[in-house]
C-alpha cells in the first residue's frame, strides 16, 4: 500500500500521519466528554491542556527516537532532528512528553495530576491501536519470520505483524478501561494505573519480536521503560487501594 495519501499543492500527506491525527482528535474527545468529572475543571480546561500535550508529545516523541536511535548521526546533522517527515517517532518519548505536560498543567489548575491523567487513558490507548495501522502501511515495526496463517509478506519474507497484536491489545485495554475501570473506579489514579500496567505488559512481549528495537546497549529500551511502567502502575494500586480502604 502506498504510504502516501495524497499530495496538497506538492506536499505529500502520508497515511501514518493522517492516523495519528484521527487518534488524536477521539482522543481528545473522549477526554473532554470526562472533564466533567473532574472539580473545578472544565471541558475547555481539558482541551486546552490537549494542545499543550499532543505538541510537546510530539517533540518528545521525536526526541526520545533521536536519542536512542543515532545520537551521533544527529549530533553531525542537526537540521534532520526536526525532519519528523523523515520518519521516527517513538510512542514513550510522546508518552513522557504528555505525563509532564499532564503533571505542570494539574499544578497550574490546581487539580489533582491523576484526575487528568485517568481521563486521558482511555483515549490515548486507543490513539495508539489506531496509529499502529500507519505502521502497517508504512512496512515498518515488524517482527521476525514466522510461519504462522496470520503473517504478513514484508519484502518478501514473511514476518510477525507486530503492530497488529499491539493495536488488537491497545483496543481490548481500551473497553477494559472505559466500560469497566471507568464505571467502577474507586481512587484517583486507578485508570492511569490499569493503563500502565496492561500496556506496558502488551509492548514488552510485542518488543521482543520486533526487529528495529531502539537499544540502550544489548537491552530494548522499549522493554525497560515498560518494566519501569508495570512496577509504577502497581505501585499506583497499591497506595491507591490502600487509602481507599481507610477512608
């Protein structure tokens, strides 16, 4: 499939990015529709911390790929670190960049970070199980040969369709967390919490079979900041439970 869309006055508009831009805008829908449930915060409030997030989640993104990708390429050509159009964003960097925005907005209005930070979850999963198809488009994200019914012929080899278990992974903690989690939510910071730890869990598995791993010597980056974000999201239900339980 050709990556390409279509071309606006010669520019080309490419499928990856006309998906990131879907998941982003139900995203932000989702998430203005629960600002309600938030004291003192307001629908406009929420959209307005949504532009903050989804553009320093993209220099995050963008950041954490050049980093961990080639910093010395990058270091000798600097103008290619904001050539997003040349491809690499990496979802944790994106990730990161909207907990910090999530965590200077909540100080700001002085509303609670997990308030936010649970109303953005739901959506955000499922902005990642759309986004992941850009990676199908694209032939990249891939894992290794297999053999199985269910692969996917990428340069005449027959590998892992990586982005589809992600993206079948990212919708299920998607109804989990917003048919379930939501209506049955008992602290502040149980949805962040259930989304940490199901997705962190998805990607270490789904990581391990992808060829194009970001590496931090011989360990998958990927692998460590999802270990670190299955011991945070436990650690979140834990307390979480726990003042619940003396209230």
């Amino acid at each position: 499939m050709n990556p390409v869309a279509f071309k606006i006055f010669g520019i080309e508009i490419m499928w990856y990015g006309i998906l990131i831009a879907i998941g982003a805008m139900i995203a932000v829908f989702l998430g203005g529709k629960q600002a309600k449930n938030i004291e003192n915060f307001s629908e406009d409030d929420f959209y307005t911390f949504a532009i903050y997030a989804i553009i320093v989640g993209i220099l995050g993104a963008r950041l954490y790929y050049v980093i961990f990708h080639n910093p010395e390429f990058y270091l000798s050509n600097p103008k290619e670190i904001l050539n997003i159009r040349g491809g690499g964003l990496a979802i944790h960097g994106g990730i990161i960049g909207g907990i910090i925005v999530c965590y200077i907005y909540s100080r700001v209005k002085k509303v609670k970070f997990f308030d936010i930070f649970d109303i953005v979850s739901p959506g955000l999963v499922l902005a990642q199980g759309i986004g992941r198809w850009g990676n199908f488009i694209n032939q990249e994200a891939h894992g290794g040969p297999t053999d199985l019914p269910w692969g996917i012929i990428v340069d005449g080899v027959k590998v892992h369709p990586t982005f589809l278990y992600e993206s079948i992974g990212d919708i299920i903690i998607f109804l989990i967390i917003y048919f379930y989690v939501r209506k049955h939510k008992k602290f502040s910071g149980q949805m962040a919490a259930t989304y940490l730890i199901l997705y962190s869990l998805i990607r270490f598995f789904v990581e391990g079979l992808r060829t194009d791993s970001l590496m931090l010597g011989s360990f998958r980056v990927a692998q460590i900041v999802s270990v670190i974000g299955i011991i945070t999201g436990c650690l979140i239900m834990i307390y979480g439970n726990k003042k619940n339980k003396t209230q």
